[in-house]
C-alpha cells in the first residue's frame, strides 16, 4: 500500500526506515521524502511512527492452524460419534 502517492513511498518503506530508527516525520521527511510535496500523507506516516496507530497493531503476524481432525474413521463411521447421513444416488 502506497502511504505517499506524491512520491511513491509504500508501507513497507516506512516501516522498514522506522526499523532503522526513524522516530519523527523529519525523519521520515529526510529519509524518504514522505510528506514533502502535497502533505496529504503526513497524517498518515506519523502513524508508522513508535506509539502511532500503525506501530504496533498492524505488525505481520504468523497464524497457526489447528491441526486437522477426520471427520470420518477407516469404517466410514463419524469420527465424533455422530452417524454420517447417507444419500442415496438417483
Ligand atoms: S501524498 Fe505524500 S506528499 Fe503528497
């Protein structure tokens, strides 16, 4: 996602300059140039920034999976115990 579109800085720009020790919008402003043509985005950057909105809460995070279950045994018979409906074919 684009976080300036005046000059093409994405999200993962201003993380990453963020990673690096970016702590202000100067130091976006001189890093990558965000918030310095229209300004529309600064509001926006400051929300990367430590204790923004975005600094924390919108962090990758790694999903687990639970682990499969059948829903049927070897004898077709339902893994829970319940009787598996059978449809007949017309
Ligand atoms: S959108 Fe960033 S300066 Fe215009």
């Amino acid at each position: 996602m684009y976080v300036c579109v005046c000059n093409a800085i994405t999200e993962r720009q201003v993380r990453a300059a963020v990673d690096g020790g970016a702590a202000t919008l100067d130091d976006l402003q001189f890093e990558l140039g965000v918030a310095t043509c229209c300004g529309t985005c600064a509001a926006t950057a400051v929300e990367y920034l430590p204790g923004g909105r975005c600094s924390s809460v919108c962090e990758v995070r790694t999903l687990t999976h639970a682990a499969a279950v059948p829903i049927a045994d070897q004898s077709g018979a339902a893994a829970n115990g319940f009787p598996i409906p059978v449809v007949a074919a017309a």
